[in-house]
C-alpha cells in the first residue's frame, strides 16, 4: 500500500520539517470543504514521492502553534520547505501538477 500523509503536530513538526528532503506541508481543517478536495491529492502525493520527499499534513485546529507560527489564515495553505525554511507557498485548493510542480523544483 502506497505511503500515507504523515500526520504532522505541534511536537514533531520541527523534527520532521528538517529533513535532508524537501517537505510539503498540507495545513487544514476537518470543516474545511477546499480542504477535503486538496487531501487526497496530498495522500497521492506521499504515495508518489515516496523515499524523495517528506508529505505532511497539520490540523490546524489541533495545531494553532503551528499555524500561528507561519501565518496561516486561509486554508488550505500548503508550504513547501527545504533545509527547515519555507521555500514555496500555495494558498487555496490547486490540481494535483501544480502542486507536483512545486516539489519537483526542489528536488532538482
């Protein structure tokens, strides 16, 4: 079975965003309709780049420091980090290859 979204928390989300890999991050909400349109391409996305990148996810109601930490009012609002630091931003729902886009940059 393909690799599933990590589910990223307020505890492990420094540890996890400084992987020697690139990391998208999905902040969202559970009543969040935008939301539940971007999961399961997040949930794909783990699948695909399994071994190349790190693909998390953040509820930020279970979160709040998390999200306050980098400004999140929209969402979804998905981050793209490397190194630890925020490298790409999407605010709003996208289709799949724009946010494929975003991580293939950073692999090269």
């Amino acid at each position: 079975m393909a690799n599933k979204a990590i589910e990223i928390t307020d505890a492990n989300f420094d540890e996890i965003i400084n992987s020697d890999k690139p990391v998208l991050v999905d902040f969202w909400a559970e009543w969040c309709g935008p939301c539940r349109m971007v999961g399961p391409i997040v949930e794909e996305l783990a699948g695909e780049y399994e071994g190349k990148a790190v693909v998390g996810k953040v509820d930020v109601d279970a979160n709040p420091n998390t999200s306050a930490k980098f400004g999140i009012r929209s969402i979804p609002t998905l981050l793209v980090f490397k190194n630890g630091e925020v490298v790409d931003k999407q605010v709003g729902a996208v289709p799949k290859n724009v946010l494929s886009q975003k991580l293939e940059s950073q692999l090269a």
